[in-house]
C-alpha cells in the first residue's frame, strides 16, 4: 500500500512538473509573440520617420531653389526682399522639426557616407556655374546607385564608394539624388521658358 502511494506521489510530481513546464512554454511563446508585434510597430516607426525626415530635406532643397531660381533675378530689388524674408521665414519654420533616424554604421560605412555626401555636394556647388553639366553629373550618379542596367553613363568612382555604404544610406542617396535631379530640371525648364520670352518679337 505504502509503494502505491509512493509510485501515486512519484506520478503526481512529475504531472505537475509538466503542466509547469508547458505553462513556462506558452508564456514564452506568447511574449515572443508580443516581441514580434512590437517589432513591426518599431519598424513602421522608423518608416514614419524616415518618411518625415525626407519630407524636410525636400521642403528646404524646395524654398532654396525658389530662393537660387533665375527667375529671382528678374524682378524687383523691394519683391526680391520679400520673397526672400518669406523664404526664411519657410525655413526657419521647418527646422523646428527635429526628426532624426540613426542608421547603425560601422567605421569603413561612415567613412563612404562622407565621401559619397562630400561628392554629391561638390556637384550642386556648381549649379549656377554650368545647369547643364551639373545635370548631366547628378544623372551619372544616380545611375549608380542603380540595381538595373541604367540609361545613360554611371560614375564608376562614386558607384564604389556607393557599395560601401550602409544599406539604408544607400537609400537616402539615391532619394536625395532624385530630389536634385528634379530642381535641376524644374530649373533647366525656368531658363529655356525665360529664353522664349526674350526670342519673342514686342508688340
């Protein structure tokens, strides 16, 4: 009688070690399940901000072309001076937004980044000196950031400087070589509607 209540006690434990052992499982996987939720909410987080970071950058290459546009030249000293306050005061407004989204680096990436940003930036300190070939070099850069067979010449320098770099910078270039390329055009078509108006006989 003695070892049936032994042997019943003996099973009893190792019932209730399992059941415990299966409770800790499933509250593992119910909190690695949580883990995973809140993964995707960080990472459309970074999305979001992402998103809101560029969204900036456009507004203020945006105001500063307005400002840099031949079309500023054009018109009255007293009209020159109040666009530009409104322009400031545009870019004052949108540096109150602070959004920063921190990409993980190591050295030899943030060693590219700053070649790579130290390149783009020697182009569009040309912008006024020759629109054409500031141009044509945005789009050689560009096409370097591409995965496809791209139209037109790749800057092969910057497209090794561009693989070095992190993945996510990588992305930011390409978008930020986007936005250039586009106000170059907006400009390049200011300059040839400037041009007509001038060919055009005066009444």
């Amino acid at each position: 009688m003695a070892q049936v209540k032994a042997n019943h006690a003996k099973g009893s434990d190792a019932e209730n070690k399992f059941c415990r052992s299966m409770s800790m499982a499933d509250r593992s996987g119910r909190l690695l399940e949580t883990l995973d939720d809140l993964e995707l909410r960080v990472e459309a987080l970074r999305e979001a901000a992402v998103s809101i970071e560029q969204e900036k950058e456009t507004l203020l290459e945006l105001i500063q072309s307005v400002q840099n546009s031949l079309n500023m030249k054009h018109i009255s000293d007293g009209e020159r001076e109040e666009l530009n306050l409104t322009a400031n005061r545009l870019i004052g407004r949108t540096l109150t937004v602070a959004v920063s989204v921190e990409t993980i680096r190591n050295l030899q990436q943030e060693d590219f980044l700053s070649k790579a940003t130290a390149l783009i930036d020697e182009v569009v300190n040309k912008v006024l000196e020759d629109l054409g070939s500031v141009k044509n070099r945005l789009m050689a850069l560009y096409n370097a950031c591409s995965s496809e067979a791209p139209q037109g010449p790749v800057d092969q320098k910057f497209q090794s400087i561009i693989i070095g770099c992190a993945l996510e910078d990588q992305k930011k270039i390409k978008s930020r070589l986007e936005r250039l390329i586009r106000n170059v055009s907006n400009a390049d078509r200011s300059i040839t509607l400037l041009d007509q108006q001038k060919t055009k006989p005066s009444n």
